[in-house]
C-alpha cells in the first residue's frame, strides 16, 4: 500500500527543515521504498512497515516539539505493487507524455 | 504557496487513471509549475490561481463520478518563493545527501 | 456539498485558539451551515461559498502567523443536500442506535 | 492525543454508508471516547490504542471493497488531555458565546 506522510510540528518557529532532515533520515534508513517531496513524503509497503516508520518519526520529532501535527493517507487496493512508480507510468500512458514527476529537475 | 492535491472519485469502479489523467491536463496546460506523484500533485501558486486549477479539475471529474472527494493542503509563508524545489533541497542540505525526490528514477 | 477545515498556523507557539477563535468568528458570521469540532470545522455550501469563507478565515490568521497550513476536504455527491446531519442520521439509522456526535454532550 | 479518521471505500458505489457503520460499531465498542460526524470521526487516545482501532475499521472495510483511502489525522500535544471537548469549550470561551458543536442539534 502506498501512504503519504505530512508531519508538521508547531511551537517551534516555522523553521522546520531541521526536524524535517530527522525524520527523512530515519526513513532513507528503511529498507521501504519513499519519495520526497516538497510537501511529503510517499512511503510504499505494508501497514505495519508504515505505521512502525511514521510512529519513529513522530517520536524522534516529539522531542524536539511541544505540538505535532502528523496526517498519514493509506491508499491501500488488494490487486497492485510498486505502486509508487506504476500509478505515475500509467498516468503518463493515458495522456500519452511525460509528466514533471521530479522534485529537481 | 504549495499546494498538494488529491481527487478522489467515488462510484466509478476503482480503477481512476484515466479521470486522473484528465485533470492532470488540465494541470499542464497551466502555467503553474506542479509535480505529480502516485499519490497526488503538489502546485505552486499564489491562492486564486491555485484554487482556479483545482476547481477545473473537480468540475471536469465530476462529469465522470457521482461523487469527489477532493483534498488541498496549501502550505502558507509570508517569505518564500520556489519552494516546491527549494524545500526539498534544504532538507538534503541539511542532512548532507541526495533524497530519492523522483516518482521514476 | 461538505468541506472539512483545518488551519493549522505555525511559528506563533502551539497555544492556536485565540487565532482559531478568530477564524470561527468569521465562520459563525456567515449564512453557511457548520459543525465546530476539537479537530476542525466542517462547512455544507456550494463551492465558492467554501472557498470564500476559507479564504477570508486564510488571511485573518495569516496576518498573526508567519506560516499557515490550510487543509480543505470537499465531499461532493451530485444527489444530496443537508448532508452535515444526514450522514449522520443515515448511519445511526444503518446501527439502529445513537452515537457521540456532540463536542460537549 | 487527537486523530481525526476518515475512510473512504472506492469501487463499491457511491452508497458507503453501510460500511461506514461497520467502521463505527468497532469505535463504539472500543473504550476511547470519539466524536462521530459527517465527515469523518475523531478518536481521543494514545498512539497504540488510536493505530489498532484505526486499522481494525480498515481490515473491517476492506472485505467488502477492493479500494480504500484511509486518512489519519494526529494532534499530539505534550500537556493536554481530554481535547475531544476541551478544545471546544476553550474556543468558545475565547469569543464568549455559544458554537454549533453537534451533528444533530
């Protein structure tokens, strides 16, 4: 299943890359597959994998923060892997072109 | 400001890619730089241009669903420009490496 | 059709509720249906009505934080109207039993 | 700490009220105090007890669709408890009056 992660902690300035870089390098640590983006991060396996990963990431960010805000979306279907890269493929077949996909270009 | 979108289609059989990509022309016929991921796009814009697209895109799909659910998250600061890649290369800054911020690598 | 609000401000310390009392004004002003919850408020309206009361509630906290993320989720069903206390009636109804469904019972 | 839920079921038809009462009758039974409304429920709990009820809607649905989209909201505040009302009557205490509070007044 895929998931999108957003953790955004409050109380601490609004700069919060610092806290960000934590808990990327907790999931780059993983053996899960992820995209970073400027909004959030995608993370592709099971339920448990997923919960397990975000739940490290909140902690280790909840000692820095007095508030957190963490939002997890699990788009689970039966039939379908490698999702993370096959939803954009299929996508770029049915318009017949290529997409801006990357972070940096 | 960023603003990361997900279109949800309800009552349309599960298999939405091609819904998808119809909004997702939408988007590139803009202006507005955007990233589109497996799990949703993220845009760049000031707020009316932002919430211009994303009504084009739930109007279109509407056409094809009973029901959308329809998700933006827009990520608000005073200061800051180019953040969709700026974001993301902070935060490789800070932790000193390159993230995997591709849908496909 | 309902939305879901959630203005979150950033970088003005985690105590948010006399800017979300701010927000809630504004809401509470208009002519629009609404349910204030401990999470968020969920509004029942057309499109531009939503979007104009976010908006106007948008830039009341944007003029104390210097960072907001704003999170809109519209369920939008082609059929049905006065859905903020039909969704729940319907789903009582479906449970044959009453649920917790006030902040402050 | 907070979390909002919502699960939204694809490729089952637009009708999802039947399964969303499945999903209510396992947070009814649990011991955590909730919130049931038209757009989602909010659950009071620690991490654990929040992620195992979460995931039991989920399991619960997912037997009867092929598709499903859950979203999981968590607010986590080191010194607070008992939100699910508190929240509300600090807000309403702010701007000194009364808030639409319920589903069904």
């Amino acid at each position: 299943m895929l998931a999108y992660i957003n953790i955004t902690p409050a109380g601490t300035g609004e700069e919060t890359k610092e806290l960000i870089a934590k808990a990327v390098k907790i999931i780059e640590k993983s053996e899960l597959d992820y995209q970073f983006t400027s909004m959030g991060t995608i993370i592709e396996g099971e339920w448990d994998e997923i919960i397990f990963l975000v739940k490290k990431c909140h902690d280790e960010i909840k000692t820095f923060a007095d508030r957190i805000v963490t939002t997890i979306t699990i788009d689970d279907r039966k039939d379908l892997k490698n999702r993370l890269k096959n939803n954009v493929l299929e996508v770029e077949y049915a318009i017949g072109g290529n997409l801006k996909t990357g972070g940096i270009t």
